[in-house]
C-alpha cells in the first residue's frame, strides 16, 4: 500500500499487528511513523510504549519474544524494528519453515500480542535497478507480514504539490516559478524540501515573498538557477538579461556545456510546440503531458515565451547555433566567454 493509504486506514480502524515498511523516500517514512505513533500512544504513554530495536545488534527472535511479553508499564506499544534486512538469511533462500526466522515470524503474526504493533522498517534500498531484487528478497521474507507499505520517491509532480502544501502551511510565500526552482535545485527529495521551506521561514519572516535570488543564496544547489536564468533569457530573446546571466555563471565557475544542454532541450520542445501548432502554455502542458513527457506550467509558459522569440526557421538556426556552441566549448578555442558571448549575440539579433 501506498503510505496515503497507509494514513487513511489507521484513521479510520485500529492498526494491523505488524507491518513492513520499505524504500528510501524517509520524509514519507517519517510522517507515517509520527501518525501511527500517535494513533497508539498517549503523549505521556510515550516513554514506556515506544521500544527500538535495530536488527543488526538484536536477532529476530529476541524482538519477538520482547513483542510477546507484556509491559508492566504500557497497555500498548509500538515496537519499531530498524535494520529489517538484517535479519535475511545469508546465501540461501528465505524460508517460512517452522523453526527458521520466517518461520517464527510467521507464527508471531498469526498470534500477535494484543495492543502491540511491531513495525519492520528496511530503508536501505530504492525499488530501481540492482534494488528493485533486493526489496523483492526483503518483502519474500516478511511475507507472513499483509500489511506492506511502499515508500516510493516522489514524483516531480507531487514534490511540487508539497512543497506548496508544506509553504502554505509554514506562511511562507513562495510563487509557482519559485517552488518549481526550489524543487528542481533539490532533486524533488521531500525532506530536503520540507527542511529547505523551514529555513526560508526563520530567513524571510512573516510578510515577505521568497524570491530566486533568497533560494539561491540559501539552498544548496540552487546556484544551478543561473543556468535556468540563462535559458529562460535566451529563449525569450533577451540579451542584456542573457549576457547578465551568463556573466554569473562565468565568475562562479559554472560547467557551460550543461548550460547549453538545458537550452538545446528548451529548443528542441519549443520546436514540438510549433510544429505541432501549440498556442498557449495550457495546450502545451497537456500535449506533453500526454506524450509522456511531464511538464509543470511555469515550465509550458517558458516554452511558449521560447516559440513566441523564435518563430518558424529561426527556431532551427537557433538550434543549430546551440549545436556549434557545444562543439565550439569541447575544442580547442581561446577563450569560454568568448563562444558564449557569439552564442548570445547569435540568438537575440
């Protein structure tokens, strides 16, 4: 299950005896384990309630004979369980036999301990690549456990959605491009984002938008916004915001051919815009959209300022001028501003 649904069903009814969380996306882990720590504990039943156990110093069978005594202390406990591969057997499949560690799993959950949930976390891997057969393994193993929850990274879509969640809910304002840059300079991970919004908070105060410029100088990795600030000037046309950005990025040290790989992109989907007969932000978010290709709106307006600059073949040559740029910067040539600053030149004439 999803850890919406996850949220959703421990609101609604009382918690499963056991459950195996799995995947790396820890803000979403987090979240989850708060709300069912809650769900369980009285705030001053917490102390006594709450007990940890790490599968790399503790063996299985000890935190489920703890999860069979009863406290002395706490109607209910929540047990969390780190480490969960841990307990996989080396070098052999996991087996369910009565006696092996599945096997003794599999008999606790059948008799679980009332008032007791005990939750195996295994954080360690992502479900992509060489993974994906590690969390296969994990979830064979605790397969006498139904109740599974997924924690998957989120997508760029729903990192922007909680971005803007999580800002409205802290007073930050933070507008549509602002929250695409802050989202996009952290890699769309939820708990870098929602740490990030904290600290424009403490920074900005009550009252005050949050601007390009605060996120650049706050967020690590928001510097890469100049490269975006030079692409957005380019393909809008214009030079002296162009040559501006791109004398940042010169003083700071910036690799141009990544530069001009995001702007080669900005081309090439403003020349799907047009080919296309795309005429407003609105009809290209959904083309893209439903070619695959996922666009937020801010991103569908840049493309539409890029084909409203460079109309018909002029959109070509400039796709070519990018092309030669990139060759130009991988020779051997004198000088990097001087291949940019032709760059620019060639492109708002």
């Amino acid at each position: 299950m999803s850890p919406e649904q996850f949220l959703q069903r421990i609101r609604k009814s009382p918690p499963a005896p056991a459950y195996l969380f799995v995947g790396a996306e820890t803000y979403q882990l987090g979240v989850c384990r708060r709300a069912l720590i809650e769900r369980m504990l009285e705030a001053g039943d917490r102390e006594n309630g709450l007990e940890h156990y790490d599968l790399q110093e503790t063996a299985l069978a000890a935190v489920l004979d703890g999860a069979r005594s009863l406290s002395l202390f706490a109607a209910n406990r929540v047990i969390w369980v780190s480490g969960a591969e841990a307990a996989l057997p080396k070098g052999r499949a996991a087996s369910a036999e009565e006696g092996s560690p599945a096997g003794e799993l599999a008999g606790y959950v059948s008799h679980a301990t009332p008032g007791t949930v005990l939750v195996f976390e295994c954080n360690r891997y992502e479900f992509e690549g060489e993974d994906r057969a590690r969390i296969e393994r994990v979830q064979k193993f605790y397969s006498a456990i139904p109740e599974v929850v997924e924690f998957r990274p989120y997508t760029l879509e729903a990192a922007r959605n909680l971005a803007q969640d999580l800002a409205k809910e802290a007073g930050v304002q933070l507008g549509l491009s602002e929250i695409g840059l802050l989202v996009d300079s952290l890699g769309a991970d939820a708990g870098r984002i929602a740490n990030e919004i904290e600290k424009l908070r403490l920074y900005a105060g009550a009252g005050r938008k949050i601007t390009a410029d605060d996120i650049a100088r706050l967020v690590p990795n928001a510097q890469a916004s100049n490269i975006f600030a030079l692409v957005a000037a380019l393909g809008r046309g214009d030079r002296k915001r162009s040559l501006a950005s791109l004398d940042t990025l010169l003083r700071e040290g910036e690799y141009l051919p990544l530069a001009l790989t995001f702007l080669a992109t900005q081309f090439r989907l403003a020349m799907v815009a047009h080919e296309a007969g795309l005429r407003n932000a609105q009809q290209i978010q959904a083309y893209f959209t439903k070619q695959g290709i996922r666009m937020w709106r801010d991103r569908a307006e840049q493309v539409q300022q890029t084909v409203t600059a460079f109309p018909g073949e002029k959109l070509g040559r400039a796709i070519e001028s990018v092309f030669w740029a990139d060759k130009a910067l991988r020779d051997t040539r004198p000088d990097d501003r001087v291949v940019m600053e032709e760059l620019v030149f060639s492109l708002t004439n």
